[in-house]
C-alpha cells in the first residue's frame, strides 16, 4: 500500500504550497500526546499537518479540552453508549469521517478497534505505543517492561490492525530503564521521547508520504 502526500484534493497553498494533510485524533485521557502535535503545527505552519478533529471515548478525557483550546473540533463516542461493539465502531466512523482525514493518530486511545474501522480508515491509521514492539504490547506495556526487568525500553509508532499493537513499525526510539524506576518515572521519559517521535513521524508521513510493502514501512 502506498499514500503519496498529495492526492485527492486540490491543493490549498501554503508556505509549502501544498495543502496541509488532515489529521484526527483520538484519545482516551490527558492528551499530552495530541498537545505536542498542536503545539508543533502551531509553531510550525510548512509541518506539513493541521489536526483539524479530536474524537474520545469519554466525555471526561482531558484531551478533549486541549483541543477545545486550540480550537479544534471535537466528538465524544462511548462504548457505554451503543448495544454492542460494531455499532460503536461503526459510530467512531461515521465520526471521524465527517472530519475527511489524510491520517488518524491514536494517541492513548485505549479502546481496541475493529472490522468497520480498520475497512474504512486501516490504511491510514496510526496509534503509538509506550515500549519497543513487538514485545509487551497491550495496556499494560509500561509495567509489564518494568517486570520482565528489560533494561532497554522506548516508544514504538505502529499502523493499526487487527491485532493488538501487532501491525507494521513505522518508527521505533529506545529509553534506557534506570534502577529505581518505577512506571510514573518510567512511563514519564518514555512519555517525552513518544511526544518527539510522534510530532517527527506525523510530520514526515503529512510532507512525503509513506509505502507499506508486507511489513516494511517507508517513509518518503
Ligand atoms: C502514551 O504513553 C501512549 O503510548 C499510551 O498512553 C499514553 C497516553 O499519554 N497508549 C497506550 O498505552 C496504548 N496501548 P497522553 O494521554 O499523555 O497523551
């Protein structure tokens, strides 16, 4: 599969004479993830991305109110509130789509997404993920890492599929684990090296697009 930075549209020119690629976010919780990409699109119009929607699985995820703030749309869609599991993944589409994005980041979106999302919107999803996949994947990679006792940990940006935290890497950065280290401190200096990661790899997939060719991600 292969997405080059601009297809489907007529462009709207900008300093990079290119329209900026649509990004949607979701969140589950603080949101420190989606604030550094705000804040990096702020600072820098040619990043080549604008987040142009936040979508939640509660009301109460404090993402949300970062993106009020820099004035981004937003959509609440909770599982509590749909009979089963594909009528609230067939919502969270319908959601997302009203906002037409180029790309979709999960950013500490904790809920697992099934068939009606990853036909729609799998090619061009991307969640990233607090340890070096493929080992500890899941909710609890932190801690888990941290109890295998690994003395090298770090973020890992992966596509969305089927599996949990089980598609193709499209970056990985290390974080050494340092005696003492619990999972706040841990998670924390992980937390700063994925808000770099994450700003880096939107940005290059928005400006050069990428190609997947079985499991290997490029760039460009
Ligand atoms: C991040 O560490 C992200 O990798 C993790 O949640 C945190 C969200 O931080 N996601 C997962 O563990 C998904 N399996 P934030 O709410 O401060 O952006």
């Amino acid at each position: 599969m292969s997405h080059a930075p601009s297809t489907d549209e007529a462009p709207e020119p900008g300093a990079s004479g290119r329209r900026p690629r649509k990004v949607v976010v979701l969140v589950s919780g603080s949101g420190t993830l989606l604030q550094a990409l705000l804040d990096a699109s702020a600072a820098d119009p040619a990043c080549g991305y604008s987040v142009v929607g936040v979508l939640a699985d509660r009301a109460d995820a404090y993402g949300l109110a970062r993106a009020r703030a820099a004035g981004v749309a937003t959509a609440v869609v909770a599982l509590r509130d749909f009979p089963d599991r594909t009528t609230w993944d067939e919502a969270v589409v319908r959601a997302v789509e009203a906002f037409a994005p180029d790309l979709v980041v999960l950013a500490g979106f904790m809920k697992i997404l099934g068939a009606p999302f990853l036909t729609r919107f799998g090619d061009r999803t991307i969640n990233t993920h607090p340890a070096l996949l493929p080992s500890f994947p899941g909710a609890h990679g932190v801690a888990d890492a941290l109890a295998y006792g690994v003395k090298i940990t770090g973020s890992t940006v992966i596509f969305v599929d089927e599996g949990t935290d089980s598609g193709p890497i499209v970056a990985q950065r290390p974080v050494l684990v340092e005696d003492g280290d619990d999972e706040e401190t841990l998670h924390e200096r992980i937390k700063v090296v994925e808000r770099a990661l994450l700003v880096e790899v939107v940005g290059r997939m928005a400006r050069e697009g990428w190609t997947v060719t079985d499991r290997k991600v490029t760039l460009g």
